[in-house]
C-alpha cells in the first residue's frame, strides 16, 4: 500500500527533489481522501491538525466577511498544498476551505508527520523547504491582492 502511495506522492510538487527514501518514508503517514464538489474541508477555528496535498481538483479558501459572510479569497487547484502550518502550534485553521470541485488530495496527520520530523533531520530540511517555498507564494499572492483592493494605497 505505502509503495503504491508513494509512486503517487513522488509525483506532488511538494515532493520534489526529496529521494526516493524520503518520499517512501512520508508516504507512511498519508492517506486519500476524497472530498465532492461543496463539502467544507475544514472551517476556520477548528483544530488544524492535517496537511493536505490537492492531487485533482479545485478548493476555495474563504474568510468570513461581516454582513457578506464567506467570501473567497483564494482558490487552489491540483499541485498546492494546504496547512503548513499543521507542524507548528497552535494548530488552528484561520479560514475554510471548501471543494469548488470534485477533489482527490493526499491527507498527512499532523502528529504522524511531526514524528517524521522529529526523526529525520534531512528529511526535515528537505520537506520544511519545500513548505517555505509554499508558504511564501502564497503570502506573494495575498500581497498582491490587498495591493489590489486597496489600489496600491496601503499606509
């Protein structure tokens, strides 16, 4: 089971440049998961205690807007990856996600991967990398749409 997982997971963004051993051995903690066009995937203030790998499909971020309620602010589609933040504390999500798609993605526990962590210092610099690089493009994106709603005028 773990060798067909990780066949599928070598070939996420996420993993690249990691070894074959390396990609085995996070393959340890994932599983599929399937989620269909509308189901929330999380909700911001719940426990955020899992990483996600979207393989196909689309997924909303939204963020709770007083008097519009749940607005979209990003969308994400096959390749992303959605949770980083489920290696450190405190794990809580801080918008929803919801499928705008029928949507295949690879679910990581967070304590399953905080033990591989914990237990491979190059596997670690390897995947915290490669999460960096994630975490950054999506902060690029947001700058650019606050940039753009507030027409570059930001004090």
């Amino acid at each position: 089971m773990t060798e067909s997982l990780a066949r599928s997971l070598k070939q996420h963004p996420l993993t690249a440049g990691m070894t074959p051993e390396m990609v085995e051995f996070l393959a340890g903690c994932v599983k599929n998961q399937r989620f269909a066009a509308g189901d929330l995937l999380f909700a911001e203030g719940q426990a955020k205690d899992w990483l996600y790998l979207i393989r196909q499909g689309e997924v909303d971020l939204q963020s709770h807007v007083p008097g519009r309620g749940a607005v979209a602010v990003e969308r994400l589609g096959a390749g992303a990856t959605l949770g980083a933040s489920a290696i450190v504390a405190p794990h809580e999500w801080h918008v929803d996600a919801r499928a705008a798609t029928a949507v295949l993605a690879f679910a990581i526990p967070g304590d399953c991967l905080r033990g591989k962590l914990r237990q491979d210092a190059v596997f670690a610099a390897k995947l915290l990398e490669r999460l960096l690089v994630e975490v950054h493009t999506r902060l690029s994106h947001a700058r650019l749409q606050q940039l753009d709603v507030y027409k570059g005028e930001l004090t």
